[in-house]
C-alpha cells in the first residue's frame, strides 16, 4: 500500500510539472505559432490578413495578454479556411489560450501528489486531515484563478468572489469582537475608512498626485509604497486609533459602547472629509489612481492569511479569555484574568483586521471617498455576523458570500419589469429588490435565533464523523 501511493505521487507531481512546463513553453513561443500556422506564408499576398497578424503581433509587444487573445481570436476565426488549425498547431493553441487555467490545475495536481506522499509515511495518521484541508485549499485557489480566466474578471460570479471575501475578513473581525469577546461594537465601518484612505495616500504614485490632489497643490505626501507593506500600514493605523479610543470607550458596557463607537465613526467620517486635511486626506474629493489588484487570488490569498490568523488567535490561551469575558465578566475577573488589558487587545486586533479589509475594499473599489463610509455599511457588515452566529468563523465567512450574491446577484431581477403575456407582473421596480432582500433576512433572523451556525464551526471532522443513532449504535 506504501509503495502503491509513492509511485502514485511520483506520477502526479511528474505530471504537473511536465504540464507546467509544457504550458510555459506555448506561453513563450507564439510567434513561432502563428508561423507555423500560416504554412503557405499567405499573410504576404492578403492585406486584410496581414493586418490582422501585425494587431496580434503588436499585442505581444505590449504583453497585454487580453488585447493578445482578442486579436488571436479574431485572427484564427475570420481566416480559419488558410490557417492550419489541427494538430500540433491545435494543442498548442488551446494550451496558449488556456495557459493560467493549465497552471492552476497543475498546481492541483502537485499539491495531491504531495498530500499522497505525505500519507505514505504517516505512520500514526496525525497528518491525514491537514493533508485533505491542505488540498482542499489550493483548489479553492486554483478554482478560483480558472474561474477568473475562463468567464472574466468582471462577471457578476467574481464580482461576488472578490466583495464576498473582503466582507468574510471584516466580518470575522468583526466577530472576534462582539462574538468572541461579548463586546457589542458598532465602529467597523471607521477603522474601515481609516484602512481605505491609509492604503489609498501610501500608494498613489507621485506622478499621479498632482492630478488626485488638484485642489491642494499635489497634497503633502510625495512618495509611495508597494501594495503589500501599505495594507499592513493599514491595519496598524487602524489599531492605533482603535488603541486611543479604546482606552476611554472599552470602560463602557453594552449598548454604551456600541453609541460611543458608533459616534468615533461618525466623527472619524467628518474629520478625514475636513479641508484643513486636505493636503493629506484630499478633503471630500475622491482618492483614486492608487495601485489596485489584477486577481481576485490576491484579496483572497490576503483575506484568507488573515482569517487564519485571527483563528489561531481565537484558538490560543488569549482567545480562550476573550470567551471567558463573554460568557461571565465576573467569574473571568476571579480567576485572574485582567479585563480590560484584554478587552483592549481584542478590540485592537479587530481593528487591525478591519483596516485591512478597508484597504482591499479600498482596491476593489478602485476609488476612497469618506461618505461611502456610513453607518449603514457597518449594520451590513453586523447583519453578517448575526445571520452566521455570533461565535463562529466559518458561519461569518458563508454567510459574506450569501449576502453579497443575494443582494447584488440573485435578487436583481426584481429591480426590472416583468410583462407576462401583456400581463405586467406588479411591484417589480427599482428598490423593489431590497424589499424582498429584508424580508428573507426577518424570515432568517426568526427561524435562526442563534445564526446559521450558532458559536459550532464547519469541519470536515465533524462532516464525516459517524452519526449515532438513539440506541447508542453508530452509522455513516
């Protein structure tokens, strides 16, 4: 059996990195493709064929790769009849045009040779479920770029994709907090804002600057930072300010400090839209041209590190006195555990994480205005929390992805007129949409008290562990 699944592994990571390889090689050599392709040289005697090769060539020059497949397109169709489009020629064609996809199956197909390896040698099983949520999560991640590169970045599918996760990071924060903690908090949406306008002033280029901060004579900061270290500045920002309001505000209890917090928003709102900042926070006119992500995998590589960390967090001697504090002040208090040390280091660490997700919403938006920072967009974000159970990661996260596809998705048709055999179907019009939206959430919030999952989290132990019947005996 040990045996049986090391050359099973050998065979699929020899796969996967042939088909890399081979994928790699079409990538680089196109133009030798579309030599080969046009056998006979007829791009020489037809202008309107030869026009059509220089767009694709000229593509390649520009290394826009979707300008080159719009043109190689257009290019294979119109002069499908004088081009060789079958064997070699097709092969490597369709491994050019599907390159990403290849790629990320590739990588599929190396991470379950490694897994199968892995198992070979585990003796005592120990590494069987990291194994299988391993892989689990590079296909998450390879589905992801294929969906991408095969419907489109701009679909309404990776629409949700993208929103979805940057909501499952602020709700999970979130959630650290008021479900985790018992601390009841209603200033997302300013740590929110606070981690937008820090990412959007740190990465706009100094070219640009003169253009975004017209109105104040190219602003104060002449300088910008690479993506990555700018969210991290982000989060740090955020949990700097949520440090100084905490020391006040976290003495407060209950609905007290859900006002006071609501309230640091609100100012915090109209403080980054004041003139006298301007020069740093561009005032009331929008921030823009700051670097944005080209793949959804970077929003969900930076959520899903994130979430981890506020897991293991949750998971760590730390956590478990943020669910003391929740369930009992009084007996946490007893047995030793100071409560507002730690009341403070959680609503700092959910601020760092809220400032991350208001920079990758800030990304995904590709523009930071502070009125876009409402109130509102914190009942979403608390909605979330609240349908999922307070108390439960995984609940958050499914519950970011269902809300977003059901606002923004699934429930637009009831923005639009339906006329039915000359019949007009009534009430369907614009904002009829959030109407129905409402009221499947009352249906959610009455039938689910406790959220879609309570405080349990989703595991594949749990999926696949033997159910047991009354009589005490087990059963798949």
């Amino acid at each position: 059996m040990k045996t049986n699944k090391i050359i099973i592994s050998i065979l699929l990571i020899i796969c996967a990195v042939g088909l890399i390889i081979y994928s790699s090689g079409s990538q680089d050599g196109l133009d030798e493709l579309l030599l080969r392709m046009d056998t006979q040289n007829l791009a020489d005697s037809d202008a309107k064929m030869q026009k059509a090769l220089g767009r694709v060539q000229e593509s390649i020059l520009e290394n826009d790769r979707n300008k080159i497949l719009r043109n190689l397109d257009r290019y294979t169709e119109t002069f499908s009849q004088k081009l060789d489009l079958g064997g070699q020629n097709a092969a490597d064609l369709f491994i050019y045009k599907n390159g990403p996809s290849a790629n990320a199956i590739s990588i599929l197909i190396f991470a379950i040779g490694i897994a199968i390896l892995l198992s070979a040698f585990d003796k005592n099983g120990r590494l069987k479920l990291p194994s299988v949520y391993f892989v689990l999560v590079v296909a998450l991640y390879a589905g992801v770029y294929i969906a991408e590169n095969t419907i489109g970045s701009n679909s309404m599918l990776m629409t949700v994709l993208k929103k979805g996760v940057i909501y499952a990071l602020i709700a999970v924060s979130m959630n650290l907090l008021n479900g985790f903690t018992g601390l009841f908090s209603l200033g997302q949406a300013g740590f929110m804002l606070i981690g937008a306008y820090t990412y959007a002033i740190f990465t706009i280029p100094p070219a640009s600057r003169a253009q975004v901060y017209q109105y104040y004579d190219g602003g104060l900061i002449q300088f910008a930072m690479p993506a990555v270290p700018a969210i991290v500045l982000a989060g740090i920002a955020a949990a700097f300010f949520a440090f100084l309001i905490g020391l006040p505000v976290l003495r407060l209890k209950s609905d007290y400090l859900a006002i006071a917090t609501l309230g640091f928003a609100e100012i915090i709102r109209a403080i980054f839209q004041y003139d006298g900042l301007g020069p740093i926070t561009n005032g009331s006119n929008l921030l823009r041209r700051f670097t944005t992500f080209n793949t959804a995998l970077f929003p969900f590589i930076v959520a899903g590190v994130s979430i981890m960390l506020i897991a293991l967090v949750i998971n760590s001697t730390y956590g478990r006195s943020f669910k003391a504090i929740r369930d009992d002040e009084v007996a946490a208090e007893a047995m030793g555990i100071n409560l507002f040390r730690h009341k403070q280091m959680s609503f700092v660490i959910s601020s760092f994480f809220a400032g991350v997700g208001g920079a990758l919403l800030a990304m995904y938006q590709t523009t930071v205005q502070a009125s876009a920072f409402k109130a509102s967009m914190t009942y979403e974000i608390l909605l979330i929390v609240v349908i999922g159970g307070m108390g439960s990661i995984t609940g958050s996260v499914m519950t970011s992805f269902l809300f977003v596809a059901a606002s923004e998705w699934w429930l637009r048709f009831l923005d639009n007129d339906l006329i039915i055999g000359g019949f007009q179907v009534p009430l369907l019009r614009s904002g009829f949409r959030m109407v129905v939206f409402s009221i499947v959430i009352m249906i959610m919030v009455l039938f689910y008290r406790r959220g879609i999952m309570g405080d349990k989290e989703f595991t594949l132990k749990k999926l696949f562990a033997p159910r047991v019947k009354k009589g005490g005996k087990e059963h798949d």
